[in-house]
C-alpha cells in the first residue's frame, strides 16, 4: 500500500471505467500512434514497482506494463523522479503526463484520467516464520493481545484505520522498524504490501525468517494517471487499449508472474 494520500477513498472501479469511456475500450487491432513528444512519467523510489536501479536503468513491475503500453502505442517515455505529492501537482498542471500506482477519489478525477487497472495490490499480515494465528479477523486478532505493527501515513483499509488507536497497534516511521520488532519478540506481526514488503524483506536477507500469514487486509487495484491538460481522451483510449491487449494476449500475466515468482515464498498455513 502506499501513502495515505494515494489511498484516501475505495476505488469505485465497476461503475468507473464503462462510463468514462464506454466503447471506446474495446480490443482489436492497435494501429502505432504517432506521438508528438514522449510522454512525462514522474515516479519515486519504490521497489519492485518502479525504481532507477544502480546502473541508471528503469525497473520495476508498473515499469515494465508502462513500457510495453507505450511500446505498442507507439510513444516513447521520458522518467522524472520527483516525489509523489510534486507528482500529482504537476499532473493536474499538464508538465507531468503519467503517474503509476495510482488509487482513485473524486479530487484526482478532476484533473486525470485512470486507465484501466493494472495492479491487484493489496495489504497483508506478515509474522514470524512459522507463526499460526489464533483468529483469522484482523480485529479479533488484535483485541485478542495480538500486538500488530503499521507504518505511518500508510493506508491499510477502512477497518484498520478505525484501529490505529487500539493499544495493540504500534506506528513506526519506517516500516522496516517492524522486521526488528517482530523477531525480537516486541510485535507479534505487521502490516505490508504484497510486493514491496516482500521485496524489502529479501533485500534484508530476512526470507527465511518472515513469512506473509493468510491473511488479507485490504485489497484495492492500481492504475496510471493520466493529465487531462496534457494527454488527451483518444490517447487515453489507445492506452486502455493496449493495457487490455496485454491482458488477453498473456505478455501482462507474464510480468506479473515474474515479480511475483521473484517475491512470494510459501508460508504457513497457507
């Protein structure tokens, strides 16, 4: 999950997507679209969605959809690192085109488009290797003693943000704070992404020893932004066209394997 201001409001995606573009969504041939300038993707920092790795190259799960969306329009992308609240401005003005790892509310609406979902993101309870749970309810869970770890300003669901005050929640800063807790005995579990915090997990050599529970928190699928002063509706259509492309075609699902054959360890008891 991400920051809270890219979680505030449930994603209201059914409705959504038939109207804004109805017909316009519908797969077949995809002619190449003569772009007029590449298209601007601000992003930040974060592994595996999308990150510069050490050698300056792009990387990353919404990396890798957005490349081969733009591939297929036709149009090449120009990447600006910038943080994400300096992102969503420059959205709204037209001097960004693109943001990723995208969570839709009305205030965003106003100004960008939201392609078609791209990610089944989701937040998740990880415990110490090994660990079995006495209540598969995250409340019941935590008003049984279980002493759960969350990271500030994160969005974990409507549920866990009525409880961010139980006396068996403790906050950090920085979510990696919680590996320490957890294996020292001081948390007995804590709240992450699917991805990322698998990914943070095996950077820190610590596979072996957290392990993601059967639990799911809170589940709200991802998409691009796209500037409504910059981009327009047509090149919008031609983006939905190509991400649903990708998704009957079988390149999507195997991007998606990758990172999460990269990432996912079995644990117990699942």
């Amino acid at each position: 999950m991400r920051l809270w201001n890219r979680m505030s409001a449930l994603l209201r995606w059914a409705g959504l997507t038939g109207c804004v573009f109805g017909g316009l969504w519908l797969v077949g041939a995809l002619p190449a679209m003569a772009c007029e300038r590449p298209l601007s993707v601000g992003y930040d920092q974060w592994p595996p969605y999308h990150y510069r790795n050490a050698d300056g190259k792009m990387g990353g799960f919404a990396i890798e959809v957005l490349e081969e969306v733009a591939k297929r329009m036709g149009c090449p992308l120009e990447y600006k690192e910038r943080p994400w609240r300096r992102v969503l401005l420059e959205l709204k003005a037209g001097t960004t085109d693109v943001a990723m790892e995208a969570y839709y509310n009305d205030e965003r609406a106003a100004y960008a488009w939201f392609s078609e979902a791209y990610n089944p993101s989701s937040a998740h309870l990880w415990v110490k290797q090994g660990t079995q749970l006495r209540h598969r309810d995250l409340k019941a869970l935590i008003e049984s003693g279980f002493r759960l770890g969350v990271t500030k300003s994160f969005f974990y669901g409507p549920l866990m943000q009525g409880m961010r005050h139980h006396p068996n929640v403790e906050e950090v800063e920085d979510e990696s704070q919680n590996y320490g807790k957890l294996l020292k005995g001081r948390l007995d579990g804590f709240l992450g992404d699917t991805l990322a915090t698998r990914w943070a997990i095996d950077q820190q050599g610590l596979a072996g020893q957290i392990q993601r529970a059967d639990l799911a928190v809170y589940q709200a699928p991802a998409a691009f932004m796209l500037s409504k002063q910059s981009v327009s509706r047509d090149q919008v259509s031609a983006f939905n066209r190509a991400l649903l492309a990708m998704k009957q075609d079988g390149s999507y699902q195997t991007i998606l394997d990758h990172y999460l054959g990269r990432t996912e360890v079995q644990s117990t008891p699942e």
